[in-house]
C-alpha cells in the first residue's frame, strides 16, 4: 500500500558577528513528501456467505453449467488471485475457472438424487510468493454440492442478542436470514425453548425479530435468557431448517434505593461526645441486579459522615446551643448505575446541653458619640451580649460595680448612660471596659462554673453640627457652555463653606432634580464642586439658551445640615444649523415690459442659530447661463431679486446663496426660473406687500382669525384670485402647518382669513414669518407674493415648580431669625411679571409649622419665629407656596396668579 507523508524540518541557521560578540540564531521549515511502497505482505481471503460454502446441482445438468462461484479478496495493491480445487472428492464432476472462481459441471453423466460432492478449494494470490514453491493462499474451505435439492441455510450457525430491560415493546431485536438454494421465498418461524413463548415474534418475511411483550429484570417470573428456535421455511412444501437464536436480557437501574423508614431520630445526645462516635445506623435497598443494586451512602452535613455500612458518626464536635438543640439533615442512598439513582431519608439528632459557652458582645468595641454639650442623664450606648446556652447575663464594669467616672451601666439591660450630677467632658474620648458574665441556669449543676468575658467601649465626644453649608458666592455664578460641547464638558466650580469642625464641616455635593424634568442635565464631582455636562446640548432644541442648575452642599454631621445654590447655565450659539429655504425651487412669471428696479420675487432662508450664525446674507448666481446674471440682482438683506435691465428672453433661469455670517459660514442654495410672459398680462396687486407685526397671546383657541389679506387680480373683468399659504423649512415659517388659510368672497372682493391650526406657545416659539401666494386666472398666471408677521405675546399659563427638597434641621436653643434653608420654585414663563416668583407660608389648619417659621418673599429664605425645645417636639411640618407675579392665564383661575406649593 502506498503512502503519501508530509514532513516539515526545521533547520537551524546561525548568523554570527564579531562587534560585541553578538549571536543571531534563526530557524526555518521545509516540507519533504516521502512515498512509501506497498509491499505484497497480506494473504487472500475468502468473502462467500453464508458458511460453510454450500451449493446444488440439477441432476440433468449439461457440462459447464455454473453451479457456485468463489469470491476471494486480497489488501495488497498488486495481488493476482487464482482459484483451485486442492481436493475432489467427486470424481472429476467439477472443474473450477483459475481467474473467475466459477465451479462448473463436467461430463455427461446425470447426477445422483440428494448425492452430496465434496470439493476443497483455495485462492492463490500468484504475486505474493512465500518461498520458491510456495504462494500467499487461503486456508482451504469446504464446498458441499448436493444434486437435486437441499435445505435452505441460515448465513450464521446460530445467532445471539442482548437487550435491556428496558427495550420499547415492537422494537427490531435482530435480523435472522436464509439462503433458498431453490431460489423460493421463505418463510420465518420462532419457537420458545422453556419459558418466555410469546415474548418475542418474527417477521415472517423479514426475518426480524421483535419484542412483543414488556420485559422487567426484576420480574421473577420473567426468565434473564431466552433459548428460542428460528425456521425458514421455503414456500410450496420445500425444505426448512432451523437455527438456535439466544437472547439476554440485560439489567437497567430503573429502581432507585429506598430507605426503611423516611425519618431517622436519635435523642438525648451529649453535644461533647468524642469525634467518630457512632450515632445511629440507616439502611436503604434497591431492587436492580448487580452495579445497579450496589450503594454508598452520603450526607449533607459535614458535621457529620456515614460509612458504607449506613453507621453515621460526628466529624465536628457537637453543639446543642446551635440550631435549636436538634441537627436536622439529608442522608442519601446512592446506587452505582450508569446514571445512578439516589434515594433519601431525614436525619434529625436532638442533644443535650451543657455549660460549656461564655457570653459573647454583639461587637468587642463599641464606638459610640456624646455631643460635647449632653446633660446628665444622655444616654451613650447599650452593650449587648448573649450566652448561647441560654444563661442570663448581667453587666458591669471591669474591677466590679456599675459605675465608671461620670458613666454608669445597668445590670440587666446593659444601657450606659452620663451619671445624674454636673457633666464636664472636656476630653476627646474615654475608653470604658465592661463585663458580661452568665449566671450558669441553662442547665443541671451549670452554676458550678460561671463564664466571663469583657468588651471595650470607646466613647467619642464629637462637635455639635451647627452650622450649614454656605455658597458665598452663589450669587455670581454666571457659567457658560457652548452647544454641543461632548458629555462631560467642565462647566463651573462651586464652593461652599461650613463653619464646623470634624466630619460636621467636610461638605460633599450634588445635584437637585428639577421639577418635571427626567434625570439631571449636570453632574458635580461631589468632593471638588466641580460642574460638568451630563448630556450634549442644543441650543435650538428643547434645552433652549438657558438652563436652571441647582446644586446642594451636605455636611456629614448627624443629622446632616445643607445649603443650596441656584443659577443659570448659558447655553452659547454654535453654527451648526445652516439656512433654510422656505422652498426647495421657486417659479415665477414676469411680465415683460417690468421696468428696471420692479421687485420680480422673494426668496426667504431662515437660520436656526442666534446673532451672526443666524443672520442671513443672499446672494445671485446664474451656473445654467451666465448671462441671465446681468438683467438680475439682489438685495442682500432682504432676499428681493430686482430687475436691473430690460428682459429680452422667455426664461431666466439664477441660482441663491443664502449664507449665514457664522465663522466659517453655513449656506444654502436654491435654483430661481423666471418665465417672462406677454406685457399685457397683470400680476396680482396686494393691497399690502407686508403685513404685520401682528401681536397675539399664545393661548389664543384653534380656528382664530389672525388676520385678512387681499388682493385684487390685475385684470379687468376678471377679478378671480387664489391664495396659497406657502410652507416654509422651519417652525418659524409653518412648516409643520401651525397657521391655515381660508379663502372667502365678501362685497366682490376675494379675502384670505390666516387663522390657527395648532395650539400656540410662547415659550417655544415667539415669531412667525409667513409668506403669502396669490395668483389670478388670466390666460398666463401670474402671481405676487406677501410677508404675514406674527408676533406672540406671553400669558401666564405656567405654574411655579419647586426643586426637589429633601429633610432640613434646625437645632434647638437657636435663637428667633435663624436661617433654615432656602426654598427655590422656577417659573417657566417667558416675561415678566408672568415668571416673577413670590414665596409664602401657607395658611391653613394643616400647616403645622406657620406658627414656627417664616419665609422672605422675594428670596424664599426660611427663618425661625421660635426657639425650639427638641424635647417638647422634635420634628415640624411645614408647606410653603410659590406663585407668580401675574394674574393666571389657566381656566377657572378666577384673577388669581398661578402657584405651587411644596412641604418638608
């Protein structure tokens, strides 16, 4: 046989140099094919089922008829098989073909009836020498040749299968064949030998046998082997013969083990026995046969092992103060079947206790703070301690007493508190060592030995928190950001102070929520006060140019005192929007006899941005025919294209730049046709070539006139017009179709009725500039364009809304007029006195803190009216109410200015 292999060397090469004695090793790889030679070392082998090698002969069978054929195979490349007949015990009857191993009759003389011949045969492979006389052969095979008939045979001497026990009824077992030398169809049959007839069936065609009933190894009553008889049959009264067919059945782990009881107890065990003492003993069964019924046995808790006899021992020293008295866990069976089973059972150990447990304090150092100003009397802290025995514990101090400078303890409960007489603590901290001991009554004689243990009690005397956070300077924060700038963008650093000492003046920040508004737009790292972005922002969208930041300083006394800082963030102009046309293509007729400086259109571009990145400059091009630029130009601010020579062609066709003075600068452009039709023709004549500024409130109703328009057709006897209200490219120039037109005929005359399609808002949009189509009906329309200015006027239809507001202290003793905090409310209105906010307290039955504080009107600064006595009372309710500076634009306001109101 021929190989092919591929080899990869790798071959070392060696670059050396003298300066510095440097060496450079390198290596690379080749690929080498080597061929490998077969070489004729196998023997043939025959390949003719089934065996023995059988056969028949007609008894009137001419010479040369075929009766069997010999099949040989040889592995080596190169083999040459020959065939022979080694012996011949048929007396010259048959001669074998040395190349095709066809056996054929010879001679004339009948064959006898059920006369058996007997030929030995071999295969040679004639390439494959052994020796000088000698070739590679197969071992000599038997040929019986029988004339007339003989009886079919079966392609193995006997057959044998195994089955689990768990075989599905009507599934294939094995496959049982017979060879008809008459060439008939056979017929299969299967008898039970003992027991098991009727377990299993035979195709009678097929020859496959099936399992026809359920099988179940632990069924006594079903045998493990099945001895069964296979005969084939041939059909119309032929032969038949027959075959032995075994089949075992094999166990399956379809039991799992059981336990004999479901619960196992042991009771009255002395928690202090020795490890591996033996406890109890479990036992579990399984019904499976072998592997299968094998079990090892396990437990969930490591305080405890079981061996394989099922004797449980303790591992861990036993502890009846845990767990209630009682050990409760899992034991589990498990056989050794592929997959195993498992089975379970409970294990509960009750034991006995004894005196064995100190008392243990909740903590080894209690660190608790006294106000340097307490009183006699203030408590301090309480110790806790426990016997897990259950003994009761008393308390003390080390060296006995209960009593410890100007600290006392009591006995049962383990409070501490300041003595009843005159208090000085003028150190930082004292250092207290108590006592807990057990009394031993958990158990007989469990007096006899009495348990100790001690903890520690440092007390820290700690500055009272009197004075909140301040920003000193709050009041000149002016920050700017540019729109745009990335997440994160620095905005401003805020500072505030607190007078206090210790932890009480260590201030931390963070940003207030504003009313109705998701998430925060700022950030602030909440130790350097340093302002940053939370979101990119946009100027010309919902952020608007400016935003309100409130931000709030914490001390981390106990409880906590803040301050708050409200400002304005200045969102600056970036050039990032460029015009818009109102327009995508303008198309005009022009008459031919205008005169030279006739305004022939408006173009119009809007720009989103503020101040020079907004202001539009127009420009004149003519890309189609350079020409045409001569007879045009174009007011730069205005956007009005005038004729500036005396038209002499049908079409003009220019192009406008609108260009905003941003640096660098954003443009627009958009294509002009100018179509000139016949001087007899008449444009449309308005009666006003701009209308406005037209001021109305934003909360006019939908389907409010704004104003009329007209304009007469320019042609005699024809006075038919038709106005369209054209969409601009911005908000600003109705291109989401804020305004509608309604066209109408009253006393001759055609009118156009702007009126109001979609509520107004002030806040979001102030102005509006709107262009106007008319064209009339004559023979080449023409058509005339106006400006329609609208201006909105605010009304106070916003509410004052207060930023969040959390708990504020006041300590008692403060005297009348102190500040408490500062209430903030942001009124969204675009004017004043609409957004003009005033704060007072609210009069009402329920406002449990009027009586208490006081607020300024103006600053809405929160001041005691009292001095507070923290015994007598030691929290107030107090609701606060902000409302504009105007009466209320909202329904059912009845004259009163809109407000909010907030309690903390």
């Amino acid at each position: 046989m021929a190989l092919l292999a591929h080899i990869w060397f790798r071959t070392p090469q060696t670059i050396s140099t003298t300066k510095n004695d440097i060496n450079l090793r390198h290596t690379d790889n080749q690929r080498v094919i080597i061929h490998v030679k077969d070489v004729n070392d196998e023997p043939p082998y025959f390949i003719n089922r089934p065996l023995p090698m059988q056969a028949v002969v007609q008894l009137n069978a001419p010479p040369n008829t075929p009766v069997f054929t010999l099949q040989a195979r040889d592995p080596d490349t190169d083999h040459n098989i020959h065939y022979f007949i080694v012996r011949d015990r048929t007396g010259g009857r048959f001669e074998v073909d040395e190349r095709s191993g066809v056996v054929r009759t010879r001679g004339t003389d009948p064959f006898q009836l059920d006369m058996e011949y007997v030929l030995y045969v071999k295969a040679e492979d004639q390439n494959g020498r052994v020796d000088e006389r000698h070739f590679q052969s197969t071992p000599e095979e038997r040929l019986s040749i029988v004339g007339g008939k003989r009886a079919p045979q079966f392609y193995m001497p006997s057959y044998e299968a195994e089955i689990p026990e768990n075989q599905k009824k009507d599934s294939d077992i094995i496959s049982v064949k017979a060879k008809s030398f008459a060439d008939r169809e056979i017929r299969y049959t299967l008898k039970a030998q003992g027991q098991g007839a009727g377990t299993f069936n035979i195709g009678p065609t097929s020859g496959i046998v099936k399992l026809a009933k359920e099988l179940d190894f632990e069924d006594l009553r079903q045998p493990h082997v099945y001895s069964l008889i296979v005969t084939a049959t041939e059909d119309s009264g032929g032969f038949s013969t027959s075959v032995e067919l075994t089949i075992r059945v094999t166990d399956v782990n379809d039991n799992a083990p059981k336990f004999e009881l479901p619960d196992y107890q042991a009771h009255n065990v002395d928690e202090d026995i020795p490890l591996g003492t033996s406890i109890l003993k479990v036992k579990a069964t399984d019904s499976d046969s072998g592997a299968n019924a094998e079990i090892e046995y396990l437990v969930s808790d490591d305080h405890f092992s079981v061996d394989s006899s099922g004797i449980i021992t303790n591992n861990k020293q036993l502890d009846a103060d845990n767990n209630n008295a009682y050990y409760e866990f899992v034991v589990t069976a498990k056989d050794k079947g592929e997959p195993s089973k498992t089975g379970t059972a409970t294990v509960r150990i009750y034991t006995k206790n004894k005196n064995d447990e100190e008392p243990k304090f909740s903590q080894q150092v209690y660190t608790p703070n006294v106000d340097e100003n307490a009183g006699p009397n203030t408590l301090v802290t309480t110790v806790v301690a426990s016997d897990k025995d259950g003994d009761n514990v008393r308390f003390g101090f080390v060296g006995g007493g209960t009593s410890s400078g100007q600290f006392v303890i009591e006995e049962i409960t383990g409070v501490i508190r300041l003595h009843g007489n005159e208090i000085s603590l003028d150190r930082d901290k004292y250092e207290l060592n108590v006592t807990a001991m057990d009394d031993g009554s958990c158990c007989v004689n469990g007096d006899s030995t009495i348990h100790t243990s001690t903890a520690v009690v440092v007390v820290f005397i700690t500055d009272v928190n009197d004075n909140k956070p301040v920003f000193k300077d709050c009041g000149t924060y002016a920050p700017k950001v540019e729109e745009g700038a990335p997440n994160g963008s620095p905005v401003i650093k805020v500072h505030a102070t607190d007078e206090d000492k210790g932890v009480n003046g260590q201030v931390k920040y963070s940003i207030v929520q504003q009313p109705n508004q998701k998430g925060t737009k700022f950030t602030v790292d909440e130790e350097t006060g340093e302002v940053s972005t939370n979101k990119v922002f946009d100027r010309e969208g919902d952020d608007g140019k400016f935003v309100s930041v409130t931000v709030k300083a914490t001390d981390q006394g106990e409880p906590s005192l803040e301050g708050v800082c409200s400002f304005t963030v200045e969102i600056t102009d970036v050039n990032d929007n460029p015009p818009l046309f109102d327009r995508q293509k303008y198309i005009e007729n022009v008459k031919q006899d205008a005169s030279i400086g006739t305004n022939i259109l408006r173009v119009s571009a809007s720009d989103e941005d503020a101040d020079n990145n907004g202001a539009i400059v127009y420009s004149l091009s003519a890309p189609y025919n350079p020409s045409d630029l001569e007879y045009f130009e174009i007011q730069q601010e205005s956007g009005w294209i005038v004729l500036r020579k005396p038209l002499d062609r049908e079409k003009y066709r220019l192009r406008v730049r609108a260009s905003d003075r941003g640096i660098p600068p954003s443009y627009a452009d958009v294509d002009v046709e100018l179509d000139v039709v016949d001087r007899n023709n008449k444009p449309p004549l308005w009666d006003v070539g701009v209308y406005g500024p037209i001021h109305i409130k934003e909360n006019v109703t939908v389907g409010t006139v704004v104003t009329s328009v007209k304009a007469s057709s320019g042609i005699d006897g024809n006075p038919t017009v038709f106005y369209r209200l054209m969409p601009g490219s911005t908000a600003q120039t109705n291109k989401y179709h804020t305004f509608y037109l309604q066209q109408r005929t009253d006393n001759g005359f055609t009118w156009a009725d702007i009126k109001v399609n979609h509520p107004l808002d002030y806040e979001s949009i102030k102005e509006y500039n709107l262009t106007i189509r008319v064209e009339n009906n004559g023979a080449q329309q023409l058509a005339s364009e106006a400006t329609v200015y609208i201006m909105l006027e605010d009304v106070n239809d916003e509410i004052p809304l207060f930023t969040e507001r959390e708990q504020e202290t006041v300590l008692e003793g403060e005297p009348i007029g102190t500040k408490v905090t500062q209430v903030n409310a942001i009124d969204k209105d675009g004017t004043f006195p609409n957004n003009q906010v005033y704060y007072y307290v609210v009069d009402s039955p329920r406002n449990e803190g009027k009586g208490f504080f006081e607020i300024n009107e103006q600053s809405g600064e929160v001041f005691t009216k009292v001095v507070f006595d923290r015994e007598k009372q030691g929290a107030y309710a107090l609701e606060v109410e902000a409302r504009d500076g105007a009466p209320s634009a909202r329904p059912n306001s009845n004259g009163q200015p809109n407000s909010g109101k907030c309690s903390f």
